[in-house]
C-alpha cells in the first residue's frame, strides 16, 4: 500500500484520482498546486501525482523533484 500525494486544482478531478487510489488499496492525500511542495515535507507521501491544469503545476513538478529528488513525481493529463 503506497500513500499518495494528489495535487490538483479541481475537486472533481483530485477525487476521482482518490478514488481510484483507494479502489486499488492506496492511501490518498491531497494538495492545492504550490502546497504541494509543504504537504510533501510535512506527510512523507511515496510518490505525487499532479493532474493536468493545476495552478503552476509544472513549477510544482520541478519544486518536487528539486527538494525531494527520490519522491517519483506522475504527471498525469
């Protein structure tokens, strides 16, 4: 069982991402677009997924891999 960090702009879309993650036996944590990169610190996920359309997510993606260099990073469209 992974924990994994959602990051997304748009409810809908961050819950079916949860969803989906729960269905397989994940455990799913979510953050806004620039939270992302303190939520990581603070709850240790094993791998963020950034949805497509969030806010700054391609900065997100880049802060991530910057500051948490072994945390797989999924950009998902």
């Amino acid at each position: 069982m992974a924990v994994a960090l959602v990051v997304g702009d748009r409810p809908p879309q961050a819950k079916h991402l949860c969803d989906l993650l729960v269905a397989a036996g994940h455990t799913p944590l979510t953050a806004a677009g620039v939270d992302a990169v303190t939520a990581i610190a603070q709850r240790h996920p094993d791998v963020v997924i950034a949805a497509a359309g969030t806010d700054g997510e391609l900065e997100v993606v880049r802060e991530v891999r910057r500051r948490h260099p072994l945390v797989p990073v999924l950009a998902v469209t």
